[in-house]
C-alpha cells in the first residue's frame, strides 16, 4: 500500500537534501548558519547572500528539515498496520520484523 502524496513529499525532502549537499560542498559559507562548527562565515556577505541564508529562505535547502519530514513519514508508516482495521496485530508484528516467515 503506497500513499501517493507521501511519495511528492519524499521526492521534495530528498530534493532539499541534495540541495543541502551541494551547497555544502561548492558554496560552503550560506551553511555557515545551520552549522557555524562545521563551516566558516561569508567575510563579505552582500544583501543577496544574506537574504538566500535567511531562516525563511533556508528551510527549503536545510538538510535538517527534511530529516525531520522523514522520521514522521517513517513514523506515521510504520504504525499506520496498527491503526487498520486488522486486529490481528501479532500477525502484523511478525510481517514486520520477519519473525515466522
């Protein structure tokens, strides 16, 4: 059973993820402010710069953000067994974890 617009979501968080990366590796200084142990500032930051490191701006390339969309994604997935109508939930739990098969 696959939810088609957790898949949209996924493919957007993976998007922000990359963007993350790459950012990390060519253009290391808009990191600076997610991660200042990692990364050095920007000694002349212009208003551009500036405003693509904004905290609004950033939420879209912020790696971190899309981890959290995948542990509630992976959350709501793995108990969604739970929340059906089967109530054989020992059935379920074997299934899960391949105890049985």
């Amino acid at each position: 059973m696959r939810i088609k617009s957790f898949q949209g979501l996924r493919g957007i968080a993976a998007l922000s993820v990359a963007i993350c990366h790459f950012l990390a590796a060519f253009i290391p200084t808009s990191l600076y402010g997610y991660y200042p142990t990692l990364f050095s500032e920007n000694s002349t930051p212009s208003f551009l710069f500036e405003a693509l490191t904004s905290p609004i701006i950033g939420i879209f390339y912020n790696g971190v953000t899309a981890v959290m969309i995948f542990f509630v994604m992976s959350g709501y997935v793995l108990t969604l067994p739970f929340f059906t109508k089967i109530k054989d939930y020992e059935d379920i739990l074997k299934k899960g974890y391949g105890v049985g098969i």
